[in-house]
C-alpha cells in the first residue's frame, strides 16, 4: 500500500521523475509548468521545504513501495485553521482510488498533525 510522506530533500529525485514522467499528462488539464521549472528544479524544491518549515504550507508525496512518487498532494496557505489543499497524482495510478483514499487520510492528518479545520 502506498505511504504518504511529508516531502523532503531526500525525495528530490523521485519527484523530478515524477513530474518529468507526467508533465504532458499534467499539461492536458492544467497550466505545464514550463522548462524552468525543470532547470531550477532543486531551488524550487529548497524554497517549497523553506516554505514548509514555516508552517504555511504542507507538501505530502504518495510513494509505493519501490520509492517510486504516485502523487503530490499539499496543503497550502494554511493560517487561522484553514488550508487549501491540492494534489496531482501519475498517470499510471489513476482510476484506482489513491487520490480518493489519499486525500481522506490527508483530511485526518490535517486535523490530528496541524490543527485545521477547514480544507478548500
């Protein structure tokens, strides 16, 4: 069964591979995220952690067993016990209920490890 982790450094190259793997997947529902955003990728992941470390923000990622990232999933701009949350999963874990199974469980972490309330 597949683990949700609180992102760390340690999983920079599984979530390259994984946003690399899925950028056209991802691309055909919202905005790609451009060429920079694989260029500068390891800045971008430092300023995501800086980020989490404050608080504001909480970045999940879905693995299996293997290492391998089946998901993102993030609860951002959390202040006065709300966050909005948001997730991607690969294409090749959808249709088997790990977004749906996921995003329940994150709604219990939500509340239990960070004290929100409210998820947007």
């Amino acid at each position: 069964m597949p683990d949700l982790q609180r992102l760390h450094l340690d999983h920079a190259p599984a979530l390259l591979a994984f946003e690399q793997e899925n950028r056209m997947f991802f691309a055909a529902s919202v905005p790609d995220r451009g060429d920079d955003y694989f260029t500068n990728f390891d800045a971008r992941l430092a300023a995501l952690l800086a980020e989490q470390a404050t608080g504001a923000c909480h970045f999940h990622v879905l693995v299996d067993d293997l290492g391998v990232i089946l998901g993102r999933f993030n609860l951002v701009d959390a202040a006065n016990g709300s966050a909005e949350l948001g997730y991607r999963v690969a294409e090749k874990a959808t249709g088997r209920g790990l977004a749906t199974a996921t995003v329940r469980h994150l709604c219990t972490l939500a509340a239990e490890e960070y004290g929100l309330t409210t998820l947007r």
